[in-house]
C-alpha cells in the first residue's frame, strides 16, 4: 500500500493506493492529474516558493524530490524500517490522524498497522507509549475480558 500527499498552501489530498499500482513511473503522472483536478475544480495552489519552471516535464522532473517530507514505502517490496521508541509516539499520532483509532484497536493491531506504514517496533515499547498517551488523555483505554483496546473519544466500543 502507498500514499500519496500533495499539499498546496492549505489544500491537501490524500491518496491511498489501496486500489492502485502507483511506481516510480507513474508517480509524476498521478501527481500531475491530481494538480490538474484541483485546478478544475478553482482550487488554485500556494507555493511559498514559485517553481522556476511550473512545467512538469517527466523527462527531467524527478516527482519524489518535489514533495517535502516524502517516505516512500511498498511492503510487497520493502522491508519495514525499524524505529526507535522515542519516535513511536509521533507515528501513533499519524495512525490517530488518519483514523485508525476510530475503531477500538489492541496492542497487536497497532504493531500490524505501522508495519503497514513501513515501521516496525517492538510491541513493549508500543505498548508502554499506547499506555503513557492514555495516562495523559491522549487517547482513551477500555481493558475487557484481559485485552485492552485504545481509541479516540468519538469512537464507539462494541
């Protein structure tokens, strides 16, 4: 799975290429529809810094340079990178962003899920920073028959 986040100005688009192949081929290609769209729809990007040329020609144009903050990760292909438990709690902070603790998740589902981002962390050090996010009202804890399962407020425990 791949995600591409264009952000221009205070516009922004997520694609989540759970329904499509996007390689280093077609990525300036998607990036190049996605821009051409927004335009369609009178959505004019901001850049803080004009491009010298606002022509995106594939030939010369490497796409993934252009984008600020890219990780680029393909688990059929990549091996996840492994990451440092002072950095688990800012990835827990991505997955709660994208809504992924909507839905009341384990331990174990959280570790599946950062490898599915490409990080991969020792369950303990997971757990230790689901736990110490819950202590500080973060996110919310329900332990039920010996599992206990973390979520934002808004979510529905069943």
């Amino acid at each position: 799975m791949a995600k591409i986040k264009l952000k221009f100005g205070e516009n922004e688009i997520e694609v989540d290429s759970r329904d499509f192949y996007v390689d280093n081929q077609t990525l300036g290609e998607v990036i190049e529809n996605l821009a051409k769209l927004m335009e369609e729809n009178q959505t004019k990007p901001i850049y803080e810094n004009p491009p010298s040329n606002p022509i995106i020609n594939e030939s010369n144009f490497d796409s993934l340079n252009s984008l600020e903050d890219v990780e680029i990760f393909e688990p059929e292909f990549n091996e996840p990178k492994s990451i440092q438990s002072s950095e688990i709690k800012d990835k827990l902070q991505i997955l709660e962003k994208n809504a992924f603790f909507n839905v009341p998740r384990t331990v174990t589902d959280t570790i599946q899920q950062l490898r599915e981002y490409g990080w991969v962390a020792s369950p303990l050090d997971v757990s230790k920073a689901l736990v110490n996010m819950a202590s500080n009202k973060e996110i919310c804890k329900n332990s039920t028959e010996n599992r206990t399962h973390y979520f934002v407020e808004e979510a529905i425990f069943n």
